[in-house]
C-alpha cells in the first residue's frame, strides 16, 4: 500500500517570456500524517540546461482566496534544453485547504546565464549571497524527496539602475532647460 494518495493535478498555462515555466503540478497526501505536498513538472523553453530556479508560489483556497505565499528555490536540476517533463526531487509542503497554486518565476540560472527582472545576464553582473541552500536527492520516491522550504534572504548587488524611456527624456529634458537657462542669466543677450 502507496504512503500517498494523489489528491490532484493541474496543469498551468506557461509564460512563454518566461525561460522556464511549472506546466503542471500535482499535490499528494500522506495518509499517516494527512500532510500535503505539492510536486512540480518543469519546463525548459531554453537551448541552455537550468541549473537553478527560484519561484514565488502563492497558495489559493476553494474561494480563491490567497491562503500563503512564499519563494522557494529549486537547485542542482540539471534541465536539459527543450524538455518538458522535468519533475524536480523536492516536495513543499500545502496547506490542507489548497486548491490551486499559482508560480511567478523570479530567477533561473545555467552554467553561464543568470534570467533575473526579465532578461538575461552574465553571471558575474548579479552577486548573491543565498543561505540555506537545500541538496537534492537523486532517489525517485516520494518519501526521500527533501521538503523545500521558504527560500533566503538574497542580497543582490552590482545592479544596473535602469529607467524607464520616458523617465530618462525627462531627465535630460530638465538638463537642458537649466542649461539653457543659467547661459541666458550668465550670458544675457
């Protein structure tokens, strides 16, 4: 007799902006401890093998009221390019009353990219310092997958500040009108 019963399983539509996107998910109950856990299937819309993903999932109850959300990091996946039917070994822990999930994809890296704020980078432009990094497990059974839990703190730094276009014509608007206006006091005509 299965330790879990499956409860359900979703399928998402994917961002297709996104690099990597949860396609579907699935959530299972122990039956000894009536605790849920939500597994994911992964998408690599990519020509780069994933290493790393972090998501922000928010929980939802039958209302669709929001009943948690938090960011979780997946490590050492290993996703080859253009393969849908990736299941990463970790479970997260749901509440009993979620119905439905949503993610939003915060981060991914490859051995050489890092996808953060919508574009891709070089690895050395974003520093991070990341605690509690979770080992995966390279057994398939429910039972050994590690619990995942509620990603770091992440500092970053060495960040482009970037304005938006209409914000930066502004600011140059404004330049030259001071510009214009401290000549015509100095060097009235």
């Amino acid at each position: 007799m299965s330790k879990y019963n499956l409860e359900f399983r979703k399928e998402c539509k994917p961002n297709k902006y996104e690099p990597v996107s949860i396609f579907e998910y699935t959530v299972y109950q122990n039956v000894l401890t009536e605790e849920r856990y939500l597994l994911t299937n992964i998408h690599n819309q990519t020509k780069n093998i994933i290493n790393s993903t972090e998501y922000e999932i928010t929980q939802f109850d039958e209302l669709g009221e929001r009943i948690s959300k938090a960011s979780y990091i997946f490590e050492n996946l290993g996703i080859e390019p253009f393969i849908k039917k990736n299941r990463p070994k970790y479970k997260i822990r749901v509440s009993q009353n979620c119905v439905s999930i949503e993610a939003k994809l915060i981060r991914t890296s490859s051995s050489d990219k890092k996808w953060f704020n919508g574009e891709w980078v070089g690895l050395d432009s974003v520093e991070e310092v990341i605690e509690d990094k979770q080992d995966s497990n390279e057994n398939e059974s429910l039972d050994d997958s590690p619990t995942l839990k509620k990603s770091a703190n992440i500092i970053l730094s060495k960040t482009k500040l970037r304005l938006p276009f209409h914000i930066s014509l502004i600011v140059i608007a404004a330049f030259i009108l001071i510009f214009t206006a401290y000549f015509m006091i100095v060097y009235p005509l």
